[in-house]
C-alpha cells in the first residue's frame, strides 16, 4: 500500500516539476520576442535621430562649400577689373574707347578720324619737364574739335595705350550717356556711386567724381552752374 502511494506522490511531483518547467519556457518564449520588439522600438528613434543626423550634416557641407565657391567667384579681382576699365570709357560712332586701350595712329584715325594736331614727346633727363619717372616713354597728344587723347608707351614698347582723355563736345558720351550739358541732376543719377568734392552749390563750379576702389583710375566732371562743363577720365602715371 505505501508502495503504491510513494509511487503515486511521484508521478505527482513528476508532473507538476514538467508543468512548472514548460510554463517557465513559454514564459521565457513570450518575453524574448516583446523584449526584442520594445528594445527595438526603443532605439528606432534614437537610431533614427542619428541616421537624420548624419543626412542632415552631409547637405550642410555641401551647401557651405557651394556658397563659399560662388562667394569667391563673384568676388574675384578679374572680374572688378573689367568692371572698371568698361566703366572708364566714351561711345562714338560704335566705338567704345576705354582707358588702358591700345591704340595707334591708324587705329586712332579709323575711330575718331584724322586728328587736327597730333604732337608727340619722348620723355628725357633734359627736356624740362622734371618727370624722371617717365624717361623714355612716349607721349602722344590727339587733338579733335571738343576731344583731346593721351596715349603713352614704354621704352622701346611697340604698342601705345590710352591714359588721358578729355571731352568738352556732346557728341562724345561716356557709356552710362553723360555728355557735355547734360544737367547735375542727371549726372547723379546715372552715376550715384560718384560724389561732388566741393559743397556742391548749383551756381558755383565744382568736380563730380567717380572713382573705383584702385584709386589710380579717375572719373571727372566739371560742374558749372549746375551743369557739365567737361569730363576728363584717366589713369594716374607712376
């Protein structure tokens, strides 16, 4: 009889050890894929923070290298200076003549016309003229009616360019269209980078000046009774 009854205490526990250990296991089973899910769904937003992190940073790189390039490229010398030598310049018959052009006697002749006078000097120790800094060079004065041009050459250059120019008719207009006569007020509207030097009193003389940043490089219009007298643009010798 106790046999019967140890063996039946035995199959009990037997049975209730296998109950507890399958519960356990689905237990563990159940839990792992939920873990797994809400670790996952814990570090989706943290990856993914980082992930557009990264995205983020990427186009900004980009975007500073593009503005830094454009800035340089807009910014560049070249291009100032051909701003500069277009501005400095007067309009005849479709020709633009600009400061710093070359220009012969037979180039001249073909834009402008035969001159009226045409003098030319060859700087020296002894001329009298106490300009040491341009021993050598050669200096060419083209007079026409309301228009006088100075041209210039190194020693021994073969080629002569454009540092003076002065116009006194209508005729001649810089390419902003400002000639002889025209009023102050329009002169200051075609030219607002410019300024008068004097106080600018409408009934007296005074200089309107444009002038880019080289300062070598020199608009000039002579203002009387609040018109313009005359316009001189050229280049300063060194």
């Amino acid at each position: 009889m106790m046999k019967l009854i140890n063996k039946a205490t035995a199959v009990i526990l037997l049975s209730i050890l296998l109950t507890m250990a399958l519960t356990g296991c689905q237990s563990s089973g159940a839990n792992s894929p939920e873990a797994a899910q809400n670790s996952a769904e814990k570090n989706t937003p943290d990856e993914q923070a980082k992930g557009e992190g990264v995205s983020n940073s990427a186009p900004a790189s980009e975007n500073s290298v593009e503005q830094s390039g454009e800035a340089i490229k807009e910014g560049s010398m070249e291009k100032e200076g051909n701003v500069v030598l277009k501005e400095l310049a007067f309009v005849y018959n479709e020709h633009t003549i600009a400061i710093s052009d070359t220009a012969n006697e037979d180039q001249m002749e073909q834009m402008l016309g035969k001159p009226d006078n045409l003098k030319s000097h060859t700087y020296s120790a002894d001329d009298g003229t106490n300009m040491d800094t341009l021993i050598g060079f050669t200096e060419k004065v083209y007079t026409y009616p309301g228009l006088e041009i100075k041209t210039i050459s190194i020693p021994e250059g073969k080629q002569d360019s454009i540092f003076h120019i002065e116009i006194t008719d209508p005729k001649y207009a810089t390419v902003r269209n400002i000639k002889a006569g025209d009023s102050l007020d329009t002169l200051k509207n075609a030219y607002p980078e410019g300024k008068l030097l004097g106080d600018g009193a409408p009934n007296e003389e005074d200089d309107f000046r444009y002038e880019p940043s080289n300062y070598v490089d020199v608009m000039s219009f002579h203002i009387k009774d609040a018109k313009v007298e005359s316009i001189q643009i050229y280049s300063l010798l060194d």
